[in-house]
C-alpha cells in the first residue's frame, strides 16, 4: 500500500477519476451506492464545454478494485470523505462544485463540514440525512423493510463466502419502495454490498446539519418512493446554510439515469445561481 | 543378439525423417492437437511452433512487448481479440512504430490479417511492415474515427499492392469511405478478388446503388462479392434493374455474389415481420422485373453461390430461376428472400419449372416466398436431387405435409435444415416433419413455438406404450423399413442445435416436443428475442428451463444470446422487472450443463445502451466449474468479474462489445483480470490461442 503522501496519487487511479472538459470552474460528479461514474454519462456532456468534469468511482462501487475497499476505513462514511478530499487535493483544486446522489449527498455533506472553503455549492439528488423513518421522522424507508433486505444480502454473503450462488436480489422483497432502492446495493460483490448497506444505513447527520453552512440545492423527483419530499423539507429547515429545493416532475430514484435532461437542466441553473 | 534387439527401442525421432515429420506437422490444423504435439518433447515442440500457420493472439495489450518470437511461419494472424478488447492497438502505447517493429519481426511471413482498427493509425504503422498482406479483415464496433472521407484505407492501400481479399462485414465506416479509397488507388481496386461489405442493420442502411457501381466498376476482378444494400425504391440510391446489371456488366467473374436488404439481416429478430402484409407480402414492391433478373443471370456465368435477399417483392420470377438454372452451371447455393413465384405449380401436363430444376443445387435457402405451397416445396425436393442444406423462412403457405414429403424425398442428401417464422410449422410440426431424416441430420435450427406440445406428449406416450409393446414380441427395435422406426425421438447425428424462442417463453418443452435424445449434440445456440418491460415478474417460473439440455450428454458449447430481450437495468419502474431478475430466470441452471467454452449476451437496456452483466448471472456462470472459455458480449464490472477466477478450468475470457456502437469508455476492469490470470495459470503465459 502506497504510504500516506501518496494517497492522493494512488487514489486517482484506485477511483478511475477522470478529468473532462474545459473552463475554469469545477463540478464533481459522485455516484450513489452501487453505481458507478457512468451513470452520469447523459448528464455530464451538457457541461464539459463550460466546465471542467471530475468523476469518479467510489470505492465500494463494483469497478473499482475488490482488494483496494478496506472494511476499517469504510466502516463509517468518514472514509469515503477522506479519499474525496485526498485526490481532489492531489488534483490541487481548492474550490469546486459537487454533484452528489443518494449515499454520496452524505459524503459531500460531511466533506462541506471538514473543509467548508473548498466547495461553492452541494447540488444533491435523492439525498438524504437518515434514510430510515426513526419515529416522527420520515426518511422514507420502513426499517423492517430494510431488515428484508439486509437479510436477502446476507443469504448472498454466507452463499458468496461458500461458493454457491449469491441468487437473492432487492426486487425479491414485497415492498416496491425497496426494490427501486436497493436495487444498485446488489450490483457489489456480496460482502462489500453488505458492508456498504450497513454503513449508509447506520449513517445519521440529522445533528451535524447545522455545520454546514456552504449553499445546498435540493434536486427532488416528483416521485420518489425511497427518498420522499418530506426529506427534502427537513433538509431545507436544518441547514445551516442557504438552501435551495428545485422539484423535477421526474420519477424514480435515479432520475440522472431514467431522465437525464431534466437533471442536466436543473444542475445548469443551480450552478449559475447566486448565492 | 537376444541383448541388442531388446535394448534398442524403435524410436521415432530415428525412424522418420525430418522433412517428412515437418510435413505431417503442417497438415495438422487443430490448435488444442498442436498444443498437446508440442508438449511431447522439446524437438517437437520446436518443430510444431516452426509448422504452425494460423495465431490468434491473445493476452493483454501492455505486454505487447513479449510477443512470441518462436511462430516464424506462421501466414494467418488474428489481432482483433487482444485485451481489452476493442482498444486502439499501438495508439495507446508510447512507443508504436517499436511495437509495429516487434510484431512483423515476430511474425515475418504474415499475408492474412485481422485486426480491430479503432482508428487510421493502427495500420499507419502496420501496413508497412507486412507489405505483402493479400488478405484483410478489419474489425471495429466503435464509432468511426473522425478522419478524412477514406483515410481508414489510405495506410493499407499504400503499403500492400499485394492485396487480393478485403473483409468489413464487421468494420463500421461510412459507405463513402470505400469508394473514395479506391479511386486514389485504382491499382489495388483492380487487383481485387474478394470484397466483403455485408454489415449489419445497426452499421448503416447499407451501399447505395451508385456506391456499388463505383466499388465494381474499380474492381473488375472481383470473383467474389458481398454487399448490404437498399432495395427498396423509396430510399434514395436503391438497387434496382440497371443497378443489378451494371454489376454483372461490370465484374462478369463473378462465382460468388451476396446481395441483402440491409433490414433483411436484422428481420430474423421478430417471428411475425411488420413489414410483411397478411399474406406475406411486404408492402412495396422492388424495382426489379424477371426479365431484368433474367439477363442479370446471363450475365453471370461463373455464379456457384447466389444470394439475392430483396427487402421488397419481386413477383413471379420462375422464369428467370429457369434462365440461371441454364446459364449459370455451377451454381451450387442458392439463398432468395422476397422473391415469390420461385415455382411454378407442378401440373399433370407441364413438368415443374423455375426453382425446381436444379441438380446440381447443394444447399438452398427460401426465404419470405409468400405464395411457395407444399406442391412446390415437393417438386423442389424432386428437382434439386443433391440437396444437403435447406433453410426456409417466413413461408406461410407450407405446412407439415408438404415439408415432410421433403425430407422424405431427399432423405439421402439432407443434413443441415433451417425451419423459422413459418406460420403452420410450429416446433412439433417441424420436428414431425423431419422425421424421414432423423437419423442422418447433423444441424437443425427450429423456433420454438409451444402450441399444441401437450397433445403431442400425449400421442407420443400412446404410441410409445405401443411401441414398447410390440418390442417385446419383435426383435429388431429400430427397425429401419417399419413405422416405428424411432422409438423414443433419437436424433442419432445431431450435432449443432439452433433455437428461437420468444422472450418469457419456457425452454422446459423441447423434449416434450420432440428434441428428447441427442447423443452427440456438441453445440447449441439460443436466441431470445422479446420485450421483457411489459411481462410479469418472471419470480414464479424459477428458471427458463436451461437444465432440461442436462440430457444432451455431449453438449459443450452454448451461444446463448438474450442480446435482443429488452428490459430495464436500473430504471425499471415502480412494480417492474428488472434486468437482474430477468438474467436468474435465464441462467438459472447453466451451473449443471458441462460446457467447456459459453458466448453469452446479456440482456439489455436499449434507453441507456447498456448490456451488463449482473450479479445472479455472475454467479450463476461462476458455477460452470467445466468452462474453459468464456466470452461476454457485453459489459461486466471489476466485482462481478472476479466471480470468474473461482472456474479451475477457464483459460480466455473477454468482454467483447461487439455490437454497435460499442461503449467509448473503456473500464479498466479487465486489464486487472488479466493480470490475475497471468499469476494464476502458467501455462496462459505464453500466449495459448484460441
């Protein structure tokens, strides 16, 4: 393993990070759990001609390197901060936009925490502080639902570590919120979609949302089961900083994949915004 | 003297001569036999690597440097297949024209080439280091590099006067390209052979008529052709009657002339084409006569395989099928599509004409011929005496009579049968129809269309209980001149299997229907076609029924092609199946088959052009601990494809997106796999080919 300086540079290539475009301002795409960069790739031509495009795989996604995810450092969302911060430092950039979806708005908020100056704004899809309903907050997905599925990723695991087929998958569980949800948390190799469900699901920022003060755009679907517009709202009432919320008549947790241009329309506006 | 004689033991190496040995070594073709030659000793093994004439590479393209130096003789070279698959060959590297240096010092007597040439610069620094190449054939899946108007040939044309043969039928270019390269080089144009230009449907709408005529009017040597074009007279450049004899005009050598529709190559996607009418028909006709076909045939004398697959009606066209039977005396393969009238009815008074006359026909392909009835089908089989291969397509007018009197009539001949789309021959009845031939035909394509299996199984076990009966009073069971001659459905020589089935559809049935016993079927291909979005959830039906080939004991390679089912990957809305689930249903299964080599193409999302790999289906392939090759068309990512190294046995996997246009973003992935692979298999390290 490469030593600490030089994280930053292994990084780059752990991650697949890829620089396009031209212009002097900066966005950073980050994929949400299970993906990888491609699913922005009807999102990101809109912006390469005015911009440059950093994207990237997080390590727990299923083209990056089994051997490089480290169950230590990924056990809690700090990990996954700290590589976004190590090779945008090793790229030298010191301000930028950042694109996250689902488990990555996360990342990106608590990156805003560690190094507020760095990003110009968070622009979040499907983004969420808590994803599990915890008493009179609503996060969306029902936590005995998401034991069903934790089981099912279980069953892949014991059936991965002992060389049968890992043959349960999200659409298998009842609940239709779910099955769109999870379906990219069974695009991983069996033991890292566990480790990555579990950490995404453990995760809880609703106490930190008041750190942050670097401006957030909200982009909601119309429909999204897993991640309701009452998560946006709870958002835009705790955070620290301004906050915008920007509806999109788009359905489905991935609305970057299932309706590009809207999405792509809705970053333009949100990044020539003033704030 | 008892000593000697024992302790000199006849060894081969003494008994023949050097020369001889290297004469028996080059007649051996097969590359598995030549590996095993070469292990025997080091004489041999020297011996084989100098007599070996064909390679194809394999192996990653960062160790292009080790390329080895000890295949001097060999004529045939296949660079296409490098990992990753698809890359630019020597544009990638830092030092190209070395790598181009290495590769012809390696491989001095070079004259066949196939190589992906993702853009022009490829062969600008290989062209001249074979420039005595006389065979090409280059391969590209991915958008056409932004060049000059031909430049993709310049290189090749300039370095090669030796060239004879050029194949593109899997290079995507525009269709001016060709054409303008070759009027810079008028020479190499002349000196051509054999041209291959059939591309598929998504490559382009094929060569438009004044684009033929340039090709053949620079190349009038041509003595073979092939050429996807536009027939239909809407389409601005459509090949009609001038076009077609301008062409023989032109290359009057012609032996072997190939000519399709560009939407007939992809119309074997749907069992009912909405191009076609009730009857048959497609709605527009060609703007080709009989008598044009006629002439056109005359003009050909040298034809020994024709095919003419018309995209639009060309009508009552016995007379000029008459003409070619007379002018043309060699021909020896015949494939029409669209033409109708091919026979005239055979009549008491009059003897069968057109198509019907051929004995020196050896394999014949009718296709989409809306009036071709069983009396013409049967005066077809009693006039084409030699026929061995017959495939018939979208031919709605025969039925199980008229197809089994066929076989019957050419019991001695036929081996190679292809029955599709045709809407009274379902799979029992085409399977029933073959029944006078089932124990000689060696390769059998049938849809599968499961109507009326239930009342076949069920006469089936009727007679079968009959059969055992008499069995028991007779002696001989498969009793040659009697009825009962197949006992349970023995398909004796079978040896490659080709299936049709729509999407949804189980596979269980096939035995029931009539494919029970296979005892050498070694290969089968499966093509799943369909739109899987608006089906249920196939959660009920565990699998497709892929465990039900576990009774073809010989079965060991599978092309299983669900390219064409299209689903939702990751989009699928709310209550809808996604592809995952789709590919457990498929591939559930596949682990108890003993398959030593698997093409497979994933199912895809034709929204966002994605075919992937996902994580039921990577296991499920894991489990085939028999695989030695496998090979993905398709995209499977880093995790997934680890699922793999858990095969003892797999020698060579690709991930070959070799379907247009292939994705621009190449992954990584697989260069790492590679990189396992080396550490894991010594013996991959030498570069074993296919």
């Amino acid at each position: 393993m490469a030593d600490y300086n030089n994280r930053g540079e292994f990084l780059l290539e752990a991650l697949n990070v890829r620089v396009v475009g031209q212009g002097q301002s900066i966005i950073v795409f980050s994929h949400g759990f299970g993906s990888d960069q491609s699913v922005w790739s009807r999102v990101i031509p809109s912006f390469t001609r005015a911009y440059r495009v950093i994207s990237f795989d997080l390590m727990c996604s299923g083209s990056c390197d089994p051997t490089n995810y480290d169950f230590q450092r990924y056990a809690t969302l700090d990990g996954y901060v700290d590589d976004l911060l190590s090779f945008l430092d090793a790229l030298e950039i010191d301000r930028c936009a950042f694109v996250g979806h689902s488990v990555s708005a996360m990342i990106g908020l608590l990156a805003a925490i560690h190094r507020p100056n760095l990003f110009s704004r968070l622009i979040l899809i499907g983004g969420s502080p808590r994803f599990t309903n915890d008493g009179n907050y609503i996060g969306g997905i029902d936590p005995a639902h998401m034991e069903e599925v934790f089981r099912r990723m279980e069953s892949n695991y014991e059936s991965w570590v002992a060389g049968f087929v890992p043959m349960a998958l999200g659409a298998d569980v009842p609940d239709m919120a779910l099955q769109e949800f999870s379906r990219t948390l069974f695009s991983m190799r069996p033991d890292i979609a566990l480790h990555v469900a579990r950490t995404a699901f453990a995760a809880d920022l609703r106490h930190v949302l008041g750190l942050i003060r670097v401006p957030v755009c909200i982009i909601q679907s119309s429909v999204d089961l897993s991640v309701p517009p009452a998560v946006a709202e709870y958002m835009r009432r705790h955070l620290g900083g301004p906050t915008v919320l920007e509806f999109l008549p788009t359905h489905g947790h991935l609305p970057h994949v299932s309706s590009p241009a809207p999405v792509a329309n809705a970053i333009q506006q949100l990044l020539r915004r003033r704030f | 003297m008892a000593a000697t004689t024992v302790s000199k033991v006849p060894n081969f190496h003494d008994m023949l001569p050097d020369a001889i040995m290297s004469n028996i070594f080059s007649l051996v073709t097969d590359t598995r036999t030549r590996n095993a030659m070469s292990l025997v000793c080091l004489k041999w093994c020297k011996l084989e690597r100098s007599t070996r004439k064909s390679l194809a590479l394999r192996g990653n393209i960062r160790d292009l440097n080790q390329v080895p130096v000890c295949f001097q003789a060999i004529n045939n070279l296949d660079l296409s297949c490098l990992s990753p698959w698809g890359h630019p060959l020597l544009e990638s590297s830092s030092n190209p024209s070395l790598l181009a240096k290495l590769l012809s010092h390696a491989f001095p007597s070079v004259v066949s080439l196939t190589i992906y040439a993702r853009s022009p610069l490829t062969l600008h620094f290989l062209a001249p280091e074979w420039p005595k190449l006389s065979h090409v054939k280059l391969v590209r899946w991915h958008q056409r590099f932004n060049a000059p108007i031909g430049y993709d040939f310049f290189a090749l044309f300039e370095h090669c006067p030796s060239l004879s043969s050029i194949d593109l039928s899997h290079f995507y270019c525009w269709t001016e390209d060709l054409p303008t390269a070759f009027e810079l080089y008028p020479s190499i144009a002349a000196s051509l052979s054999h041209l291959n230009l059939l591309v598929g449907h998504s490559f382009t709408e094929g060569y438009k008529s004044h684009e033929l005529l340039s090709i053949t009017s620079a190349c009038p040597n041509l003595s073979q052709l092939l050429a996807t074009c536009v027939f239909d007279h809407r389409f601005l450049g459509f090949v009609g009657d001038e076009t077609l004899l301008s062409i023989a005009s032109n290359c009057p050598r012609l032996s072997l002339l190939h000519l399709a529709d560009s939407t007939a190559l992809s119309s074997n996607s749907s069992r009912a084409d909405p191009n076609k009418n009730d009857e048959g028909y497609a709605s527009e006709d060609a703007r080709i006569s009989p008598t044009a076909l006629g002439d056109f045939f005359e003009s050909l004398p040298l034809l020994e395989e024709l095919v003419l697959d018309v995209g639009n009606n060309v009508r009552d066209t016995w007379p000029a099928l008459e003409l070619l039977n007379s002018k043309c005396p060699r021909l020896k393969s015949l494939k029409l599509g669209q033409l109708h009238g091919i026979c005239r009815e055979i009549d008491s008074s009059m003897p069968a004409a057109g198509v019907a006359l051929w004995k020196g026909l050896e394999s014949l392909s009718i296709k989409n011929s809306a009036d071709l009835t069983d009396s013409a089908l049967i005066a077809i089989s009693l006039g084409c005496s030699n026929l061995t291969k017959f495939e018939v397509q979208g031919c709605n007018k025969i039925t199980k009579m008229g197809m089994q009197i066929f076989a019957r009539v050419l019991q001695k001949t036929l081996v190679d049968v292809r029955i599709s789309s045709c809407k009274y021959l379902n799979t029992v009845c085409s399977l029933q129809a073959l029944e006078p031939i089932r124990d000689r035909i060696q390769r059998l394509h049938v849809d599968c269309v499961w109507e009326s299996v239930e009342q076949y199984s069920q006469d089936h076990e009727i007679r079968g209980e009959k059969e055992a009966s008499l069995k028991k009073k007779a002696k001989c069971c498969d009793g040659s001149g009697n009825g009962f001659s197949s006992c349970s459905d023995t398909w004796t020589k079978l040896k490659y299997l080709s299936l049709w089935i729509a999407a949804g559809e189980l596979l269980n049935p096939i035995r029931l229907a009539g494919l029970e016993n296979c005892p050498i079927l070694e290969e089968i291909q499966i093509k799943v076609v369909g739109d899987c979005r608006n089906q249920q959830k196939p959660v009920f039906m565990a699998e497709f029924g892929l465990n039900s080939l576990v009774n073809y004991p010989q079965l060991s390679r599978m092309h299983f092609d669900c390219g064409d089912a299209i689903g939702f990957a990751l989009t699928a809305p709310r209550g809808y199946a996604d592809l995952s689930l789709w590919e457990r249903f498929y591939l559930n299964g596949i682990e108890n088959l003993n398959l030593k080599e698997l093409n497979y193409w994933p199912p895809q999302d034709m929204d966002v052009h994605q075919r992937s790999l996902s994580l039921p289906a990577a296991g499920l392939l894991s489990q085939c601990r028999s695989l030695r090759k496998l090979f993905i068309h398709g995209t499977a990512n880093e995790h997934f494809m680890s699922f793999f190294l858990k095969i003892p046995t797999l020698r060579d996997v690709q991930l070959r997106e070799d379907y247009y246009p292939a994705p621009e973003n190449d992954t990584t992935s697989e260069m790492r796999v590679d990189s396992c692979y080396r550490f894991q298999d010594a013996l991959n390290r030498r570069h074993i080919p296919d």
